[in-house]
C-alpha cells in the first residue's frame, strides 16, 4: 500500500491521517476472537485497569500467530517505509481494550515524548499505525487528535504514575487548551478493518468508555531503524531491543490465516 | 411553547425530544457568566468533584435573578403542562458543569429511579427539561440516552455513593446491555439554547469531559402538582417542598433583563 501525493500532503499539515477500509471483516474477525483469548489469559504482558478489565496487552506479535501475521502485514509496514524512507523495526505492539463500561481514559501525551524519555529514541522517527478491530464510534472512548500539534516537536510533560494502572507523560491543561485554540479536536471514527496513522509528536488522548460496546484498537509502533532506542529502561514486551528489519508478508498472508483456522475449527 | 402532535408521539416512542434554537444567545450569555459566578462562590448548593472543579450547583434559581427567570420561563414550563395536564412545581434544579479536563462520568441511571425512592414521588409524573448553556459536542461529556428505555418502568438498582460525589441509583451492566441491544444509544448535541426534555424512566447517563471544552447544562425538574413528594429525607435545596404551581412569566423576561443587566454594567 502506497501513501498518495495529497495524502502525505494532509499528513504533513495535520498530523494524522485516516484510511477506511483497509482490512476486510474476514481478517479482522480472527484478531478480535484472539484478542479476547489474550485478554482472559494470565500474562506478564497483559495490563489490566484499577476494576481488573483488560486495558491493554502488549507484544502479541511474538505470541499469537495472526497478530504476528499482522505486525508484518503489507498495509502497515509498506507506508511507513515509504514515509521514512528506510525499513522499519517494531518498537512496541499493543492491543487497547477501552473494555465495555471499565476502559479508563490514556491522558493528553505525545507518544514520542514517552519513547525519548524512558526509552532514549534520537528523534520522531517512530509513529503509531492503528488497526480498529471493533468499530469506533464517538461515544465509545475514540481517540481525540488534536490537529497540527505535531509541529510543535516535543512539548514539556509531567510523569503521572497515578491516573491510571499506566504511567505516561502527560501535557498540562494550560498547554492542551492553547493547543486546541489552535487546532480544535477531531475523534476518527470508523468501522473495523480502519487504519490510523498519527505522528509521535501529535497530541491525542481518549476518554473512558462507558457504554456496553467495546472498542478495541491494535497500535504497531514502527521505528525507522536507524533510530532505534538506545536505553533499556522499560521490559523487553513494552519497548523491543530487536532492531531487526521487518520484511512484509504476503498481502494475503492474514486472510489465508482466517480461513485456514476457520476450517480447522469446522 | 406548544409541543405538536408529531413531537408528542415522537416523544411517547422514544421517550425524548431534542428542541433546538429555544434560547437566543443573549438569553444564554447572562445564564453563562451567572453560572460561572455561583460555581465559584462558597455555598452549600455547590458541590464539587474530587479534583474541586464544580460538578452542580443547586436551586439557583432561588438566589440568582437570571435563573429564577428561567425556572419560570413559558418555554420549559408549557411543554411540561401540555404533557402532564396539569400545573408543575420546582421539585429540583441544578446546573450541571461537566467541567473541561475535570468534569466526571453521571453513571446509567433513571431520574425517576431516585425521587421515587429518595423523595417518595408517587408516580413518574415529572422529568427533566434541560438547557444547553455551552455548546453540547460529542466530545466534550454529553448526555447519553438508551431511546426507548422509559417503557420498561422502573428498573432495579443499586445506590452508589462511591463512583463520583453524588450518590446516585444506577443500574447494572447486564441490564444497560440488554436495554442498548434494544434501543441503542443517542447523545444529542447542539449549539448553547437547545432544549432536551426526557422522561423520569428514561435510563441516561455521561460520561467524563477530557477536553478543554466546558459542556453546562440547566436542569429544570417539574412534577406534575398532584404527584408531589411525600418523603423529606434530601436536603430541601435538592429535593424542594414548595408545591405551589409555578406561574410562567413573560416570554421576552429573560431577554429584557439581560438587556437590563448589560446597560447596567456598561
């Protein structure tokens, strides 16, 4: 899959950019069962909230054979070779549950602010790619954009350890309303099997989810690798040390997966 | 104000009406800057969230000018006595802050649910009719309703007192998900001077406000005369004991007076 002209155009104004429809329902059927198998299993690399629901579970690449299929798929890592212009590792991989009625709110951050600090990334040459296996609607905690904040580069940030069971480094409210004067706030919604591409340094947040329907996203963090991290501060799950090229699969690849395991379960 | 016989039977289905454009701007503005001032004066009508940021504030319309115009204004107390038949009395009011970055979650609840069992209200012969101060976005905390709800009556609940500062009755998840696979959710949005009005049976509730966006609503609660309470067991400044049928004022009252106000202050 290959970003347009206007596309990287939008990218480079905004700091985001949205693309409905890349993976069928085929596809995502298959992640979102095995997300729910790795939520209910008891795992080192499972997060939970403060009431016990999954909110996140972190590297299930290298432990489940359909998101190892997908943290090699074409449509993900493709683009963002293009955009660096050189392969791409993956520093971090994790599936967000914002649970039905007990997903928590992330806070207002820059995801490059995180990887700097804790894990010594040289520069914003990482971004979240974002995969919705159930759909995202604005009343089920979507993730808010704050538009154009990326071109501020990394903005001053406290560690808040206590919000909730995540720390991460957080903007303060005066810095998050100048920012939304500038830019206002968007919340993509979309259908599963949409992609979200946003860059480190774009300021974003997602409230709690109160309502019944679960939102769950998977986020492959690809780091140029000529900017790997160069501190080990965080477990080897939450920040990878294997800078290793990742080379693309089939563009098939997770849809022969599907079907094979459908019928071996038939 | 007259509702129509469309409205009425919308109304009856889905146990909701959203009425834009009921207040003009210069009717809200005054509304607006009064509530900023009442949230940050020292009474015992203004309760707080934990993090101190205003959460309500009491019966002001019997210490502020401007609300008590409004706690008697023809287009909320009308509608009110067309549905009821009957006068209406104040049994509660409250503006409601939903304050940015700090206003927290209302959980899934009935109106009725609590003045029936706190106050001893014979029937669910009162609701809520509401008055958009801020803009309602889908982003920053709006009400959410499960249309259709209010026809199951009264639903068993439990009394949380320990979610948020305000104890309340709400309702569990298994239930919350078997009235939303019926009815769905809605979360009506609109511009400062659209009304809501909702039947006391109608489950709601919304969810915390991250954004920098403050999201005040007014709450006026009128109940039919002849069903008046029969308990005292809240404070009379949430729950009031004065049973006289509200006589509305002049139409034009709040717009003359925040006239009045302006030229007074320039």
């Amino acid at each position: 899959m290959t970003l347009t002209a206007t596309q990287l155009k939008e990218f480079d104004e905004l700091g985001y950019l949205v693309l409905p429809d890349c993976f069928a329902e085929e596809e995502i059927a298959i992640l979102r069962s095995q997300a729910e198998g790795i939520y209910d299993s008891e795992r080192e690399e499972v997060w939970r909230e403060k009431s016990g629901a999954p909110r996140t579970a972190f590297a299930a690449h290298t432990y489940n054979k359909a998101f190892g299929i997908l943290g090699r798929h074409p449509r993900l890592i493709e683009p963002l070779e293009q955009f660096f212009g050189e392969p791409v590792y993956m520093h971090q991989f994790k599936i967000n549950a914002k649970a039905a009625f007990d997903g928590e709110v992330w806070q207002w951050h820059q995801d490059y602010g995180t990887w700097k600090r804790d894990d010594g990334m040289p520069q914003a040459r990482a971004m979240n790619i974002a995969v919705f296996l159930d759909e995202v609607m604005p009343i089920n905690g979507p993730l808010m954009f704050i538009p154009k904040s990326h071109q501020h580069g990394t903005l001053e940030a406290g560690h808040d350890k206590a919000t909730t069971s995540y720390p991460l480094w957080t903007l303060d409210k005066t810095m998050v309303t100048k920012l939304v004067g500038e830019g206002g706030i968007v919340a993509p919604t979309g259908k599963p099997g949409t992609v979200l591409m946003f860059h480190g340094n774009l300021v974003h947040a997602s409230p709690p989810n109160i309502t019944p329907y679960p939102r769950k996203i998977v986020y492959l963090t690809l780091c140029a690798v000529s900017n790997h991290i160069t501190k080990f501060n965080r477990p080897e799950f939450i920040a990878h040390r294997d800078f290793t090229p990742i080379e693309a699969c089939e563009d098939d690849a997770l849809l022969q997966f599907a079907r094979k395991y459908r019928q071996a379960a038939e």
